[in-house]
C-alpha cells in the first residue's frame, strides 16, 4: 500500500522542514511518523537540550529564549525551516521560537499552555487538550499500517519459521502512573506461561530501555530456552520489535506505555494489557477508552481470540494537518 503524497505546497517545502524533540526515543518517533505521513522527505532532526532555566520552565519563552538551546540552534533560527513539527515540552519551546521567525508550527503532545502558541497542536484524547487548532487521537502518531508490517515480514522472514500461535510481549517498565514492578511482571509471566502450557507455539518477547535491570535478568533466566525470540538488550543483537508486531498471531503489552499500546493495536490481531486497572492517570484514560471500544481486552491465561479492527490514527492525522495547514 502507497502512502499518500503530500499536498504540492508541503512537498514543495519538504526539505526545509525541522523534527524538533529532546531526543527521547517516544517523542522522535511521533514526530518522525508524522513526516513520513505527511510526505516529507529528510527533514532535519533535533535533539535539543535546553539550558536553564528554560530546562524547567518551557514551552515558556522567556527573554533569551532565543539562546536556550544553544548557539547552533539559535544561528538555525536566522534561516528558520517552512515547517517544524516539535514533540514534547522541549520541542514546545524550539517550535515557538521558529514560528516568531516565519515557520508553520505542529506540536505533538499536551504542551501544558494554550494551543494558540503553535498553528497546530495533536494531542492525544487522554491529554484533554481542547482548542480550534487542536487535532485529536486515540493513543500515539506511529509508523504502523499494512505498508510498515509487510516490510517487518519481509526483514524478519525468519520469525515465520517459528511455531504457531506466536505470542508476542511486550514490556516496559515503571512509570508515573504505572508501578509496573516484579510482583506485577511475575502475575504476567504467570498467565501467559499457562497459554503457552496449553497451546504450545511459540514466544516473541522484547524489552524496553525502561525495563529494570533485574527484570531483565528474571526474564532471561526464566524464559531461556523457550522456543522462540527473546531480546533484553543489545547483547541479543539487533531489535526485532518490528518482527514480533509483524508475525505476531497474538500481542501481550504491559501497562505502562501509550506509545507501546498503540503500535500493537494498529496490527490484525488481538491484543491484550496486563492489569490495565493498576494504571492511573491519563494512561489509565486510554486504556479504559481502549477497553470501551473492543479493541484491547484484559490479560487473563485464556488469551482467547477475538475480532479485531487495527486501530491507525496517523494517517487520519496528517491530512488533517496537510488540509489546515494548506487553508
């Protein structure tokens, strides 16, 4: 499946374009899915790293903003991109300073003031951002649609070979409003082992930078020689992630990532969260509304099967963006 091509003004204007994050792995992604969807080729990415005390206060611009990101950002400035797509409260703040010099300005994320400071804010359902210029999603921007999973398939031919159901699972770590601890981790592994007792196949599991050491080194020790994928670090090589989303015929997620959650609903098949009452706050948000519309269900040692509708919210979103930006 071909992806869409940009509006001619954009495509036009897709070299000049800035990712603008803090260099955190979740916010470069969103802001990357973004670009891709909307057709920009190439973009310039920051990660930006702010001074104090702009460290703290941003998205605020205080007098000599200008200078809170250093001297190569603030000599950028002088030739500012036509767009620049900031995720983030860091990126916040570098994308107001690129709109008070010319650009068209996308913040990804609750930039926690008001939406009027940028042409256009995305933010998630959960974050309750309301405004004219606000576009709204269930979850995160990702890369994941049919066009994503195929290549994972083709990169990953090997994981084919492996015995069916494939459960995948996916593991984070703690969070603000998730306490993802190994009492929490040993009730999951409990459940799932007693699917993989029942219907034998095979495990396609993964880890997180988030992951805690020592859950990291329970894990190794008690899924070792289980068949199937296990990747804890980079002393297992290269990351299958893409993979185990791709050939998956069943996705476990921990509670604790909005990110994580969405990218295994945007697969064909079912896809269930461990404990997703122990998570608070705005991700607990999610997950209920996850929850509510069928696409997740709780983890249980059943792993039943059920009908899925992939949950793809990007696309929707940047020719949301490309038609407001265009008007």
């Amino acid at each position: 499946m071909e992806r869409p091509a940009p509006p001619a003004a954009l495509h036009a204007q897709a070299e000049a374009a800035w990712l603008l994050s803090d260099g955190h792995a979740g916010n470069v992604r969103q802001a990357q899915a973004l670009a891709v969807a909307l057709g920009i080729d190439a973009p310039r990415e920051w990660a930006l790293q702010a001074r104090a005390p702009w460290r703290w206060l941003a998205p605020r611009r205080l007098p000599g903003a200008a200078s809170a990101f250093g001297t190569a950002f603030a000599r950028a400035l002088s030739e500012p991109p036509a767009l620049a797509i900031g995720c983030g409260r860091q990126g916040a703040l570098a994308t107001r300073l690129a709109r008070a010099r010319g650009a068209k300005t996308v913040q990804i994320l609750d930039p926690r003031i008001a939406p009027t400071h940028w042409d256009l804010v995305v933010a998630p359902q959960h974050d309750r951002v309301g405004g004219r210029n606000v576009i709204t999603l269930l979850g995160s921007l990702h890369p994941v649609d049919d066009l994503w999973l195929a290549r994972a398939r083709a990169d990953f031919a090997v994981i084919a070979q492996l015995p069916q159901p494939r459960t995948a699972l996916l593991l984070g770590g703690p969070g603000r409003h998730v306490r993802f601890d190994q009492a929490a981790l040993d009730a999951l592994a409990t459940q799932v082992d007693a699917a993989l007792a029942r219907d034998g196949g095979s495990l396609l599991l993964t880890a997180s930078r988030r992951t805690p050491a020592p859950m990291r080194a329970a894990l190794r020790r008690h899924y070792a020689g289980a068949p199937g994928v296990l990747w804890l670090g980079p002393e297992d090589g290269a990351n299958p992630y893409p993979g185990l989303l791709a050939w998956a015929d069943r996705i476990v997620c921990s509670p604790d990532s909005v990110n994580m959650v969405s990218e295994a609903c945007a697969t064909t098949v079912p896809v269930f969260v461990a404990a997703p009452a122990s998570a608070g706050g705005r991700v607990r948000g999610f997950l209920d509304a996850l929850l509510a519309c069928g696409r997740i269900r709780a983890l249980d040692a059943a792993l039943a099967p059920f009908a899925v509708e992939p949950l793809r919210e990007t696309a929707r979103v940047a020719a949301e963006v490309q038609s407001r930006l265009a008007s």
